[in-house]
C-alpha cells in the first residue's frame, strides 16, 4: 500500500526463498528439472489452471487450486501412470491426439510433444488436456491444462405425459399390456369408459408417427380405404362404436383381407352391438386392451393433477391443493374419468381469484358434497357398477333390472338402497314405471 514502508526483514526472506530455490534446483534430478521446465513455460505469461506430476511430484499453479479436486488428481494420476508405463498415449483419452505448441523457454526440452483431451468424472467441473512430457525418449510425467466446464442452465422438467401418468397397478397393468401389444404394428382396440384416456394412449403408442384419424362421433361414414394404408401409415379410429352399419361392414372386409393392416380402434361400450358390429370385436378381441376407469384407480388421482393444470404464469407457484381437497377429489367417482377431472382443474386454475392451495370449498359441488358416508370396498364398487350398468339398460326400473340379474334380483333392491345409486347425483333417476 501507499505510504508504508516495506518490512525490515523482507530483502532477507527474499534472499532465503532464492537460496533455496537454487540449492533444490541444484539437488534435484534431471527429471524434475525436465518437469519443472515443462510446468514453466506452460504457466509463463498466462493465467492458466496447470498441473504437472510425474507420480512423486505435484506442481499445481494458482488458478489450477480450485479445480484440481482429490477426484481430478486421481484420474491425472492415472493418466501419468499410463503414459510413464507404456510411453504412448492412454487408450480411453476420449479425442484424437493434435500437435501442441512447442512453447519457448529454457532447459531440456520434451520429444514430440503431443496433446489430448482426458476423461474425467462428470462432476469433476473441468476438463483436462495432457501433454506428455519426454525426455531421452521416454515419458517423464504430464502437464495438464485444466478448463472449467460452461455451467448449463437447468432445464423445468418435462412433464409426463397424461396417456402414461399414474402409478396404481390396474393403470400399470394395461399400459404395459398396451405397449406390449403395439410393437407390432397390427390392428389395436383400446376399451374404456368415455373420457378414460383411450385416445391419448393411443397416440403415446404412436410415439411421432402422424397417423390417419377417423372419428365417427363425428363424421359415421368412414371414407378411408386400405390404399391410404398400404404405406404402412396409421390409422386411429375413434368412438367406433358411432360407425355406420356400411362402414363396420367395409371394416370388417378390409380386416378379413388384410389382417396386418396398422389400425387402432377406441371403443367405448354402451348399449349392446348389433352381430355385423359384434364380428368386429371378436376379430380384434385377441389384441385389446380395456382401461380402468378413474374411480377404479383412486391414487392415481395425485398424479394426473400436476400434469392437468396448466403451466403457471412466470414467477407464480403451480397449483397445489389442500389434504381435504385431495381427499374430495379421490372419493369422487368421476363419471366422465380423466376428461372430467381435466374440465374440473382447467376451469379452477382459470377462474380463481385467490392464492394458496386450493381448498374443498372451492370444488364443485358434487365434488365437493363427496359419495356416501362410508367408502366402498373393491367388490361394492363392481357390484355398484352391475347395479347401475343394469340400470341404464332398463331405463332406471329396478323391477326390470333385477330381474334382469336372475338369481341375484333378491338383492338388487337392498344393493341399490346401500351404495347410494338411488339418492347420489349422477346415478340414473328411476324412470316411470309403466309395467311390472
């Protein structure tokens, strides 16, 4: 600093530091010398990170301290040992060797000096380029010259896709089976309740292929014909159940020529097929797959909510929920399965005016209301499932729908009454009856 005078001692230790710098120089061996020439004049006028070893000693410059960590200098190490025992190039240096600078200085002088890049671990920070240092035609040791890796900046996460999201076994079982069946590229039903995912899944085991998409819910007439098809293009056929009468026929025709053709059909059952509709289940029956419904998979709940909501706007909080909300959302039987559950998300992430996790109040209210007072086992809810399948095939008269189940209609009216199908929003109201 400015102003002060230099310590009375400083010209001593000055002086002692050179003289023993000169009585090691003096003591040491033409080796070292070699190496400390070589560690020299790769430092010489730069602020670079350098290490020179030769597997006794380690000169490391300044700008070299932070980077050369215990894991560095061990694959340094090795890379030494390498050179020293072989007198060539290490086998798993990961880039062709390239003629370095034959840098200035003084001293003896490394033959042939040649530079490469070294492997190190991938969080080792930096990266190493070796020059081997030669003298009277075999290696000394290494000089390093160390770079420190770019730091990358993190990516968000991508998100899982809906089609795959959800870790319960039923959802598991038939994705795997789906994936399974879809490596060979025949025809493919997927079965489920409408909204259950069959299209999404069908377009994940598409992976980028860009298929052909028939949707009969909106157009019945199919209007595709195996020539479309012949160049081994997709076709995804959605609500086959809407086909028109020809065109479950044509299908039919084109199956029974063409076996092989690439097709995947989404089925959702309701009412009953009629046979020439019923021929075509039984020909792709073999490679089907059929979908839980959302009810059936309650844990999977948690799951399909993050991937659901919309991405936040930059620097507001995701959408989260309280533990009585999540509570609500599981028990509810979600009749309209995941489509239900994304409308129900979409709508609450749009409109809301507050912040924080969203609580049971702010659900819908038939979501909010939640089921019956207990929770149904695995075997209530199938029979609940019989019960209102029934339902719905006799219009609502349990008269007719029990004896619709034959030896089981004595209990169709106490089952009814016990899982709520008669009095919870969604069942199917009781029609008017008209006759026994």
């Amino acid at each position: 600093m400015r102003g002060l005078r230099p310590h009375p001692g400083a010209a001593l230790a000055e002086a002692a530091a050179c003289a023993v710098e000169a009585e090691l120089l003096a003591r040491s061996r033409t080796a070292e010398r070699v190496l400390l020439d070589a560690y020299t004049r790769a430092t010489r006028g730069t602020d670079r990170a350098i290490v020179a070893l030769d597997g006794r000693n380690r000169l490391i410059s300044e700008g070299a301290v932070r980077l050369a960590t215990p894991q560095v200098l061990t694959a340094l190490e090795r890379a030494c040992a390498s050179e020293r025992g072989s007198g060539v190039r290490a086998s798993w240096d990961s880039r062709p060797p390239h003629d370095s600078r034959q840098p200035h200085g003084t001293g003896p002088r490394p033959l042939s000096e040649q530079s490469y890049v070294v492997t190190l671990p991938a969080d080792a920070g930096c990266t190493a380029e070796i020059t081997p240092v030669r003298h009277e035609g075999r290696v000394l040791g290494i000089v390093a010259v160390l770079e420190a890796r770019v730091a990358e900046v993190p990516r968000p996460a991508p998100r899982p896709a809906l089609a795959l999201a959800g870790g319960s076994v039923p959802w598991r079982h038939a994705v795997a089976r789906a994936v399974e069946l879809a490596r060979v590229h025949e025809p493919l039903l997927l079965t489920g309740e409408r909204g259950s995912g069959k299209t999404a899944l069908a377009r994940e085991l598409l992976g980028g292929t860009v298929p052909l998409v028939a949707d009969a819910a909106e157009s019945p007439e199919l209007g595709v014909t195996y020539g479309e098809l012949a160049d081994g293009r997709p076709l995804l056929l959605r609500h086959a159940e809407r086909l028109a009468q020809p065109d479950v026929a044509a299908l039919n025709s084109l199956l029974d020529e063409h076996p092989d053709v690439y097709l995947l059909v989404t089925y959702t059952p309701g009412t009953p097929p009629g046979p020439c509709f019923q021929r075509l289940l039984d020909t792709l029956a073999a490679r089907s797959v059929t979908l839980p419904a959302l009810r059936e998979r309650p844990e999977d709940v948690r799951e399909l909510l993050p991937v659901l909501a919309p991405r936040p706007a930059p620097g507001q909080p995701p959408l989260t929920w309280t533990l009585d909300a999540l509570r609500a959302l599981e028990e509810h039987p979600w009749p309209g399965n995941v489509t239900e559950l994304a409308h129900v998300v979409r709508t609450l992430a749009e409109h809301r005016r507050v912040t924080g996790p969203v609580r049971r109040a702010e659900l819908p209210d038939p979501v909010r209301e939640g089921p019956a007072a207990r929770r149904l086992s695995p075997m209530e809810h199938a029979e609940r499932t019989a019960i209102l399948a029934a339902l719905r095939r006799h219009g609502g008269n349990k008269a007719r729908a029990a004896v619709s189940w034959g030896s089981a209609g004595r209990r169709c009216t106490a089952s009814c009454a016990d899982t709520g199908t008669s009095r919870r929003r969604g069942a199917v109201p009781p029609a008017r009856r008209t006759g026994s």
